[in-house]
C-alpha cells in the first residue's frame, strides 16, 4: 500500500538536503524515523 506519510517524509528529506546533503543511508534513516 502507499506509505501514509510519504508527503511529510519527503518534505522532510528536501528541507535536510538544503541544510546539507545526506551522504549515508543512516542519515535517511534518521530523517524518516
């Protein structure tokens, strides 16, 4: 199914990535959780 929050996540992850990009797949994780 879709994810309930994919909205919130996304703005999430961008407004990160303008501060400074993720390079780590831990980073994401700790955006998202």
């Amino acid at each position: 199914g879709e994810e309930r929050f994919a909205k919130r996540i996304a703005r999430a992850i961008v407004e990160r990535n303008r501060i400074e990009p993720m390079t780590r797949t831990k980073e994401l994780a700790e955006v998202i959780a």
